[in-house]
C-alpha cells in the first residue's frame, strides 16, 4: 500500500513542485496550506509523513510540530520539516521539538525523496 | 592720656617750676630770720612784690607759649603724621605724608614715604605676578573648555555627589536628544552645572564604577577605569567610561573636603556611594591620593545599534528570502528535468514557477539595496561634513599647492556628505594636478549640485578635451603630487565613499568636467545654529566650573535658607502674559529662565518655551510683548510647560523682578496641575528697595542702569530674565555690604519694605 504523504506549506510554487515529485514517485498525497487545516489533515488523512514548512502564517510550523507530537494517536507520524533559514539554533529547536528530519531551502529533490524513503522503510 | 590733658599738665608743671623755688626760698628766709628782720623783709616785699609777679607772670606766659609751640610741631604733627600713615595702610594706598615741621619730622615723614613707595612698588609686583598667573589659569581653562566642546564624544566631570562640574557641548547635545516629553524644551534640561548627573545616570551604577575604581587604583592599575553600558530613562543606551580625578589628600583638605565621608547624605546609598571614594590611596610616589570626582566620556551607541541590527535583517531578507525562492525554483527545475514525460500544461506551470520567482528574486535584492544602501556602505570613519566646505579646502589646497587659479561656480551651500574629507581633498587636488601636468589648463571651476540621494562634484575646465581612457588610467595610479605620496588611487578613495566618477564634455560651452558622485548625508548630528550661539558668546563658555570641584552637597534635598546667597544656585525667570490680572483670567504665553550657580549667570542653561494661552491675546499687550496669535498656535499648553519648567528650576531659588505677580499665576495653577512650587523665592524689585530705600523707582531697566548693566532683547521673557539675573549678580555683594548675607536674611529685609505690602 502506498505511504501517505501531507505537504503543509503556504507557497504554490514549491507545492506544485513536491506534490508532482512525490505523486510520481508513487505515494498518496495532500496539500494544507496553513497550520489549522494541516492539524484537521493529519487526523482526517492520517499520514504517514508530513513535510512541515517552517514560515507559515498564522501558525508557524514549529506550533503544528508541537501539536503534531503531542496527540498520542499520531506516534508513529514522521515529520521533515523544511526552513529557509537554516541557522543552527532554528535546526536544533525543531530537531528537539520532535522533527524527524530538517531540511534547508534550496534543497535537492533527490535528497528530499530519499531522505522520506529512508523515514519510511 | 590724650594729648590736651598732658597738654595742661605740662602748662601747670612748667607754672610750678618757674614759681616753686623763689616762694621755697622765701618760705626758709622768713623761718630764719628774726622778727624785725621780718616786719623789714615785709616790707621790702610790699614794694617789689608786684614787679616780682609781673615778670614771673610774663616769663610763665612766654613759657606757655613755647611749650604750645614744641606741642603743635612735635606731638601733633607726629598724630597727624600716624593718621595719614594709618590712611596709607588701609585705604588710600597712595596717599603720601605731608612734608611740614620742625626738620626732625621732616625727616621722619620723608622715611615713612619712601618706605611706602617701597612698598608700593612690592605690592604692584606682586598684583602684577598674580594677575599673570590669574591670566594664565583662566587662558588654560579657556584653552581646556574648548578643546572639549570640540570632542565628537560626550564628556561630564562630576564631583563625588554627583554634581556636575564640566561637561561639553556634545554631552549637552546628545542629552537633549534624549530629553524626551517635557524636559526637551528646556533645551537639554537634564545637564546643567551643578545639576545631579543621577537624573541621567544609574546611581548604583555609578558607585558600582567607582568601586571598580578605587580597587583598580589599589592593586596599582595602570588604567583605573571603569567601562559599562546603561540605558537611559528615555530607553536610549550609553556606552560611559569613567575615568577618576585625583587630588591629593592635602589639597582636598584644603578645599574643605571632609577626610570622612558625612553621615547619612541624604539618605537612599548616597554614603554608599561616597564611603569608598573617600578612602586614601596610596600613589606608587608614596603622595596619597584622593578621589574627588571623576570623569564620564559618554557615547550614545543607540544608533549604532539599530544599524547593527539593520545590517542582521538585511543579511536576513538575502538569506533567508533567497533561500525559499531558490528552493522553489530548484525543485521546479530538477522536477522538470526529472520528468521528461511532463505534460506540456504542467511543464508550462512549472517554467512559470521558476520565471516568477526569479524575477521576484531581483525585485527583492533591488528593494534590499535600496533600503539599507546606508547600512550596507564600508565601515571607513565617514563623518558628515558640509560639501562647500570640502570644496573650499581643496580651493585653498589647490591654489597654494598648485598655484592654480580656481573658480567657484553654482554652490549648492546646504549639502552635507558623508565623506572622509582628507582623501576626498587629496583626490580632488591629484586630479587638478593631473589637469594641470598633462593639458597645461590655466584655471579650474568647481561645481556643486545635489540630486535625490546624491551630490555631484564636478571639476570644470574649459578648451582641452581628455579621453576617458585617460581617467581610466588616472584612477588606477597612486595619487602623487609633487612631493606628497598616498598609497590610495583614486579608485579607492571614490569605492570608499560609494561613489562613482566619470568624464563628460559640456559641448555647448566648449567644456569637459570629471564629476566625482558622493552620497549625501542626511541630516547632521549637530544643529548648527546651537554651535553659532557657542561660537559667538564673547564671555568665557560656561559649560564647567571646577570650583564647584570642593562643594559639598547639603543635607537632605532641596535649599537650605541658612546658606549664603553667593554659594546658592538659583532659577530666574520672567513670564509674559495675556494680562496684568491673572484672576480675572490672564494666562502666561511664554516662560523663559536661565541659572545661575556659583556666582554666573549660565547662559547656556536656559528655559525658552512660548506657550499657548488657550484664550485669544489682547491687541493692547502684542506691542509690549511682541507676541502674536500666529507665533502660540501649535505651541504646549502650560499643562505641559510648567511641570518642565518645575523640573528645570529643581532645588534652585527661584529669582524673579516682581515676583509675586509671576508667583500669582503659579499658585492659580497649582491645584489644577499639580505642581507646587516650594522653593523660596527672592524678588529683584524688593532688594532693590533694600539696597535703595530712597530712590524712587525700582523698574527693572532703571535698576539695571543704576547698576551699570546693559540692557539688549527686553521684553522677550528670556531677555528679561538675562537681565534680572545680571541685576540679582551685581545686588548679592552690596546686600553683603549691608550685612544681608545668607538667603534668609535676604528674605526677611525683603519681607521688611514697603514693597511686600503689596499684593496682587
């Protein structure tokens, strides 16, 4: 069975990019573009992974994280969140809110595709 | 015994004498001889008798007169002589002995004379010498005043209450920018001498420095100074360097500084803060040392901080902003190039994807640019300087160098740039040099304009056309003339300001130019007109006085009515108002103050504020006050204003002429502003009345002529209280004369005339 995949992300131009990616490399995916819907997502959805933006408004991605890690029912949920800032601090805060993964924008999409397979396996 | 009686005495014994032995001899004859010889004696004396006393009485008369005369000429001559000596002592220094008498006095008066003239010529000297030395101290304070009032950094000295002794006019400046609310009207309200420098300044901050000190200065630091960094009531930050003053002990004692710190100096830390300045320290010459004060260099790094953190966000908007737009259009791109089976829709929403955010990218970088232009420019020390005085620098440094003839065409006289002066005058002269080796021009224009962000400076001449090759060349060489070398090319002087330059020819006119592109600076730190005022005050600046450096602080808060008038700081002050009745609803329409502390009149420290009345000025009092709707419309309602000025005049008496008419308005305001005024108040019209009971009027301007003192801008409230505070100077030492010394006898005689009755 295919792996669910949640993009949230409040960008057009990088969604179309990841949702044409990853459809084609077989996974099931949907698309929030705000903190709110991405929560209902999760539990409607039920994804296997969630590529969490960062910069988000209203609810930035750290918050959803958060959120994300605190629902019990969620446990087994893989999060990659994605940054254009990519300090140090910023990697380590959402590292240790409970991010799987974390990636800096520019990024490869080889890197980003085999990054998920890897949280997926 | 004076002289009349010894006089008589003298008269009476010389009567004794001339009588005493023939009655002696008489009286032994009769005792002798028989009783016959007796009746015969008798009778022979019947007959002789008169003759006998007649003459003794002639003789006693000539003696008499003789003594008279031996009186006048010795005795009071000589008091005469101790009378005039006594008048060359005290008060008539050059008044001389008569030369008259008998030649023994002449003789006397003659050395009493020269060695007065010795004397004279000794004290003459010695005036003389101090003077010089006088000169010499106040040329050197003079010398040290403006030296600091040239600083770009501010400097306060204070002594170990916290008073201010010194302070520069940058200091002054930058307290005024900080001056938020109503202390900014008093035009940097804050500073003052004699004012506590903790209404600016952390106390424990403060004593935290001088402890730093004092250990430092211990342990035999080479550099007993204390750095830190505080923010300001108005939320500014300061960066301070505290620096102590030393004196020795024996000087400080001198002085009147107390070897112990007092007790309980008015209260809150205070003592804490004195207890470990007073303390004795040993210098390595074995002198010990004492600190009486210490010396704050204050920087304001507000601004320096927002630039820092205007350099963080731009480096954030190029990051962080670039980084999401690349990694969009990179997973488009790699996604396309993936997916060489894309749909020709699909493919089209993807290139659409990358050209957006690209040209988004530019548009980013673009607005970045503009934005923090100021930010991102090199970090060379830039100062802002006016651009005409950079041009007639390098006018002067031309012709003189050179001995090129320059002209100055269209000056633009307000521009201010942002430029390292040295280099910018030496590029300017090597290009002039240039001109001058290569194409023999015989004279140089230089221009001036000013577009948007920029100013253009151009260099004129007019005949021989150059190429731009050639700039090209120039720019790249060393800027060598004649014999003075610079390692910089005029590439680096024009990259350092951000600039460009370029050649271009005025076709027209027969002319070429170089024209040197600057950015313009905006505006300066420093208000010009604020520096003019300093420039063009004749008397001494009246930013420090150090003899403050001894004075201590009295107990408790606030003024002690017991100290003496010419050790108090006070506020005078004047008002002009809608009207002569403030209870029939005349308001105050301007306030002006200056202070005066230890004896001067601080003409830097004044109180200036037009105020709006609220209700509309009678035509009958513009004349006199020179004030108009137009001039109180915008203006702070007293609201505002005279809680600012109850701050300004904080622990100071207050001085006006005719105060009880200023006073009146106060009071009427107290209750509705909460702002009571407490502090005594002396009267300028009362002591007049003091010093001269007998003279008719006590206006201010007949006072001030009285007391030769020349009146210029009355009736502006300020011109008035600069002249009631010259009147109140020149009134403390004849009140001294009349025994008035300390305030409250000032108060009390003032209280006394006819004046106080009074009422308005």
């Amino acid at each position: 069975m295919a792996h669910r995949i949640l993009i949230v992300d409040d960008e057009p131009n990088i969604v179309i990019s990841l949702e044409y990616l990853l459809k084609k490399e077989g996974f099931e995916v949907k698309v929030a573009t705000d903190g709110d819907s991405a929560l209902l997502q999760a539990a409607e959805f039920r994804p296997d992974l969630v590529l969490l933006d960062v910069m988000m408004p209203k609810k930035s991605g750290f918050e959803v994280c958060e959120s994300l890690r605190a629902d019990a029912s969620l446990a087994d949920l893989k999060i990659i969140m994605l940054t254009a800032k990519g300090r140090d601090t910023e990697i380590t805060k959402g590292l240790a809110l409970g991010a799987n993964a974390y990636i800096t924008k520019p990024f490869s999409t080889k890197d980003l595709v085999a990054q998920i397979k890897l949280l997926l396996t | 015994m004076n002289a009349k009686t010894r006089f008589v005495l003298a008269a009476v014994a010389l009567g004794l004498l001339m009588t005493g032995p023939f009655l002696l001899t008489v009286g032994i004859l009769w005792a002798d001889i028989g009783a016959e010889e007796r009746a015969g004696f008798l009778v022979a004396m019947d007959r002789w008798l008169p003759i006998g006393g007649l003459i003794t009485i002639v003789t006693l008369f000539l003696g008499v007169q003789l003594l008279r005369a031996l009186f006048q000429q010795y005795v009071h001559g000589l008091l005469r002589m101790a009378e005039t000596l006594r008048l060359m002592l005290g008060a008539n220094r050059n008044f001389r002995v008569a030369i008259e008498g008998p030649p023994e006095v002449r003789e006397l008066a003659h050395a009493a004379n020269d060695l007065a003239q010795q004397r004279d010529e000794l004290l003459d000297d010695v005036e003389a010498q101090i003077r010089h030395a006088k000169a010499t101290v106040e040329e050197e304070k003079n010398r040290l005043a403006a030296l600091m009032s040239e600083l770009a950094q501010g400097v306060v000295v204070c002594n170990l209450d916290g008073r201010i002794l010194l302070y520069n006019s940058r200091a002054r400046l930058q307290f005024k920018a900080l001056a938020q609310g109503p202390t900014s009207m008093s035009g940097g309200a804050l500073i003052g001498l004699g004012r506590s420098i903790f209404s600016i300044l952390e106390r424990g901050q403060i004593t935290h420095s001088l402890e730093n000190i004092q250990q430092r200065l211990r342990k035999g630091s080479a550099e007993p100074t204390a750095n830190f960094i505080t923010t300001t009531r108005g939320g500014a930050l300061l960066r301070c360097q505290m620096a102590p003053v030393l004196g020795s002990a024996e000087r400080a004692e001198k002085e009147g500084i107390p070897p112990s710190p007092p007790a309980g100096q008015g209260g809150d830390g205070a003592s804490s803060q004195a207890a470990p300045a007073q303390e004795l320290i040993a210098s390595p010459l074995g002198a010990e040392l004492q600190v009486t004060g210490y010396v704050l260099t204050i920087e304001n790094i507000t601004r320096n901080f927002e630039r820092e953190a205007e350099r963080d966000q731009v480096l954030q908007t190029l990051t962080a902003g670039n980084r999401a737009a690349l990694g969009n259009i990179r997973a488009a791109v790699e996604t396309l190039l993936d997916s060489p089976e894309m749909e020709a829709d699909f493919r089209e929403r993807f290139m659409r994807v990358i050209s957006d955010e690209a040209s988004a990218m530019s548009t980013r970088l673009d607005a970045t640019m503009n934005r923090f232009a100021d930010s991102l420019k090199t970090r060379w020390p830039l100062e802002d300087v006016l651009a005409i005085d950079i041009l007639a620098a390098a006018a002067r440094r031309i012709e003189d160098r050179l001995k090129l003839p320059i002209k100055h065409e269209e000056q633009e006289s307000n521009l201010w740039m942002r430029v390292d002066s040295f280099s910018l005058i030496q590029a300017i002269t090597f290009l002039a040099a240039r001109l001058q080796d290569h194409y023999e021009i015989r004279e140089l224009r230089l221009r001036l304009a000013a577009d948007g962000k920029m100013v253009f400076v151009d260099l004129i001449w007019s005949g021989t056309t150059v190429s731009s090759e050639t700039l090209y060349m120039w720019e790249l060489e060393p800027m060598n003339v004649g014999n003075e070398t610079s390692p910089l090319t005029l590439r680096d002087v024009v990259d350092r300001h951000g600039g460009e330059i370029w050649y271009q020819r005025e076709k027209t006119a027969h002319r070429a130019f170089f024209r040197i592109v600057l950015p313009a600076a905006a505006t300066p730190d420093a208000p010009v007109a604020d520096q003019a005022q300093h420039l063009h005050s004749d008397s001494r600046p009246e930013y420090y006085d150090f003899d403050l450096f001894g004075a201590r602080d009295a107990e408790g808060a606030g003024v002690d009515i017991e100290r003496k008038l010419s050790e108090l700081a006070y506020t005078v002050f004047d008002t002009e108002t809608t009207g002569l009745e403030p209870s029939n609803g005349d308001e105050i329409i301007q306030m002006g103050a200056v202070r005066v502390v230890n004896n001067r009149l601080l003409r830097q420290e004044i109180f200036d504020q037009l105020v709006d009345p609220g209700i509309p000025l009678k035509p009958a009092g513009i004349p006199i006050h020179g004030i108009t709707e137009a001039m109180v419309a915008g203006q702070p309602r007293l609201d505002v204003v005279l809680p600012a000025f109850h701050e300004f005049c904080h622990e100071t008496v207050l001085v006006a002429h005719n105060a009880a008419f200023d006073m009146r308005f106060f009071q009427l305001k107290e209750e509705s502003l909460g702002v009571k005024f407490t502090q005594p108040v002396l009267d300028t019209l009362l002591l007049s009345a003091v010093i001269h009971p007998n003279q008719e009027s006590h206006k201010l301007e007949l006072i001030a002529e009285r007391l030769g003192i020349n009146v210029i801008g009355r009736h502006t409230a300020l011109g008035d209280a600069f002249v009631t505070g010259e009147v109140f100077l020149k009134m403390i030492p004849l009140l001294a004369d009349m025994g008035i010394v300390t305030l409250r006898q000032a108060l009390d005689a003032a209280q006394k005339t006819y004046f106080a009755r009074i009422q308005y």
